[in-house]
C-alpha cells in the first residue's frame, strides 16, 4: 500500500509540473481540441472515465489549465499532427492502448491486470474508436 501512495504522491508531483506548465510559449495556450460527441451508449465509456478520464478527458482542468495533463502532454509531443484528446484518435486499436497500459509512458504509470483487464482495455479501445467516427461524422 505505501508503494502505491508513493508511487501515486510521485506521479501527481510531476502532473502538477507539467500542468503549471500548461501554456505554449508567449503565455498563450495551446490549441484545444474541438469538442467532443460522446457515445453515452458504448460499455466502454463507463471504463474510460474511470481509468483514463482523469488525465486523458477532453476537457479542461479543475485547475484552469485548458487541458487535462494526459491530454496536454500528447498536444505538446503531437505539435497538431494528430488529435490530443484519446476520444478523437481513430489510431488507438486495443494492442497500442495495451502497450502503454501494461507498461506507462512518462509520467502515466503501469497498470496491473488486476487494476484493468484485458478485456477493458479492449472495451476502452472499442469507446475510442467509436467516439472518433462519432466525431468524424462517420456515425457508429
């Protein structure tokens, strides 16, 4: 248990930097992604809110900041030449989201089996690609 506090107390410092960080250079913010369609009616909407939501949702920080740190960290590495937000990316098939889930990136951590399964991993990958037609005019 004290492994997982340190582990989540490490993990907040370094969002909480890259966070005050949030604006590009000059002060302006950076380019915020358009809003999103939402598919209330996928099962694995449920799983993306309350696994990846938190640092990946498209909206804007309790802070103020005008991206949530998942979000902004993937604006900055993209530089525009794809989407920020997860809910837009039509690239993201389930072995690409297990990679990263199973491993971490940066400041996202890994995630046991115990934490988040297989088959959410695949439910979260199926709410993705969904949400992205959805927003790319393209339907379910």
């Amino acid at each position: 248990m004290r492994g997982v506090i340190a582990s989540a107390a490490a993990a907040l410092a370094v969002l909480t930097i890259a966070t005050s960080q949030a604006q590009a250079p000059g002060g302006a913010s950076p380019p915020a992604d358009p809003p999103i369609t939402v598919r209330p009616d996928h099962p694995g909407r449920l799983v993306f809110e309350r696994q990846c939501a938190a640092c990946h949702g498209a909206g804007p920080g309790d802070d103020g900041a005008a991206m949530l740190p998942g979000t902004m960290t993937l604006a900055r590495r993209y530089q525009g030449s794809r989407p920020a937000a997860l809910e837009l990316r039509d690239d993201l098939p389930a072995e690409a989201l297990r990679y990263f889930v199973r491993n971490g990136s940066g400041a996202m951590p890994m995630f046991r089996k115990a934490e988040l399964s297989d088959a959410q991993i695949e439910a979260i990958a199926g709410y993705i690609a969904a949400t992205a037609r959805a927003n790319a005019g393209s339907g379910p």
